[in-house]
C-alpha cells in the first residue's frame, strides 16, 4: 500500500514514517511540510492514502483536502490532528474525508489506514459520539418520503458506524455485489456522492 503524508512537524513526520513502514506491506512514497505542496504530490504519486495534519502553516489540510477531493473524488484522505474541534471535524466530514484521528491515538494510525483502504470511514470513538450533535440532526425524518426501504435504512445505519461492504454483506447475509448494488441504489435515492455522505446523511437525519 502507498501512502503520502503531509504534516509540517518533522518529527511527526519521522515518528509516522517510521510506524507505518514498519508493517512490511505499507510504504511512505512521499512526504510534504505543508498543504500548498499536497495537490501536486498527490497528483504525481496518486497515493493510496493520504495522512494529512489540519494544522500547518500556508494552506492548512482541510483546505488541500477539498482541493485534491475536487480533482480527485475517490482519493482517501486521512486526516491527522491534535486538536478535537468541533469545526474541524464538522468540515471534515462534510467534505469527504475519510477519517479524522487524534495523533495521540498513534496506536491506532496503522488499523485506522488498512479500514481507509479498504472502504471505510474511521472517526475516533471520542469523535464519533459527538457527531450527531455536530451535524444538528433534524426530526422527523421517514424512510417513504425519499423511497428507502428498511433493508436500505440497515445498510445506511452499518455505513454510519463505518462497516466496510464486506462486513454488512457479512452482518446481512447478503453478497457483498448485492451491498454494492443496494449502496448505488442508496447513492443515487438521496442525492448523495459517496459512503461518507451517506454516514453524515445519516448522522442529520435518522440517527437516535
């Protein structure tokens, strides 16, 4: 798996290199000190996921992030921080980041890439729980009104809490094509680009 990080702290970068290049199939093809130098980099190497701080000096990472999601939709972008911000986490989501994880959770770096990779949408615990309130869900939302079927709402509901394809073909005893298919149907219904705008869809409008 190639990745590309971008974060202006030497040491971090050094400290993360390190981690992920130390599981034999993960390899850091290119680094950057900040955001204005992320579009280019990612355009040249077209990497499989981008590690990338918010805070930095010059562009900061949301706003590369919006810049490389706009030329390139499917890129997984992994957003790194020491902050918890409501702000940074509201515009993450709602731009299509593939995660947002705290730097202090480096534990969780490696685990958090592989589910990027392979699909999902990673949120730390922390930040997870605060998402519904984030997003200022809305009341009184019904499943008939946009044409989602209770199988579609169940497979909406796994989407949110980040399970992969696999894993709801899994959890539904469906094939993981026919989640693929139901997931197309569910993109095309509510107007919505990819699995992470379903998660905030969700998050706004349905969630408890």
């Amino acid at each position: 798996m190639k990745l590309m990080l971008v974060d202006d702290d030497c040491l971090v970068v050094n400290a993360l290199k390190t981690i992920l290049e130390s599981q034999p199939d993960l390899t850091v093809a290119a680094t950057a000190d900040n955001g204005s130098l992320a579009f280019d980099l990612y355009k040249e190497h077209r990497p499989d996921v981008l590690l990338m701080d918010i805070r930095m000096k010059g562009q900061n990472g949301l706003d590369a992030a919006a810049q490389i999601l706009e030329k390139f939709p499917d890129a997984r972008i992994l957003l790194l921080t020491t902050f918890s911000d409501d702000e940074y986490i509201v515009k993450s989501l709602k731009l299509g980041a593939k995660g947002y994880l705290l730097k202090q959770d480096y534990q969780n770096i490696i685990p958090a890439v592989r589910a990027v990779y392979s699909g999902q949408t990673v949120f730390g615990e922390k930040i997870v729980s605060r998402i519904p309130r984030l997003l200022n869900k809305k009341k009184d939302f019904h499943c008939p009104d946009y044409g989602i079927s209770q199988r579609e709402l169940d497979i909406i509901r796994l989407i949110a809490e980040g399970l992969s394809n696999k894993e709801i073909a899994s959890r539904l005893y469906l094939s993981e094509g026919t989640v693929r298919n139901y997931l197309s149907t569910i993109l095309d219904k509510l107007d919505l680009r990819d699995r992470t705008q379903v998660a905030i869809f969700y998050y706004q409008n349905i969630a408890p």
